[in-house]
C-alpha cells in the first residue's frame, strides 16, 4: 500500500501529454521512490507482553493527568 502510493505521488506529475523525456524522468523517480520505501520503510518491532504493556499505559495516563492538574492550578 506504501509502494502505490509512492508511485501515485511521483507520477501525479504527469497531467495531459507530456514529452517523453519528463515522463521517463518521472518514470525513474517513482522506481527509485519505490526502492527508497522498501528499504527504509515500516519495520515491525515486536510485540510487548500484556502486563509491560497496561503498565506502560497506566504510567502515561498518570503522567498526564498529573500534567493536566498542574496546567489547571496556573493561573
């Protein structure tokens, strides 16, 4: 799904007719686009166990309540 719509971005360019010099430009733009997206594209990182992860949470929930209740109080 990345790769397509690398390609579409790169070859929204072309619009009407065009010469063919631009249009291989474009043409090689989008491949190298594609090439660029596989490489340093989405990565999954692994998962986190269930107990890691409602910890993590409850902690960011905290933090933010506590942010919110101090931004309260200023005046």
């Amino acid at each position: 799904m990345n790769e397509r719509r690398t390609v579409t971005q790169t070859l929204a360019q072309l619009n009407g007719p065009v010469e063919d010099d631009f249009a291989s430009d474009v043409e090689l733009k989008a491949k190298v686009a594609v090439e660029v997206s596989r490489k340093y594209g989405f990565k999954k990182s692994p998962d986190l166990p269930l107990g890691e992860f409602l910890e993590r949470r409850k902690k960011r929930k905290q933090s933010a309540a506590l942010r919110k209740a101090g931004a309260n109080k200023q005046p």
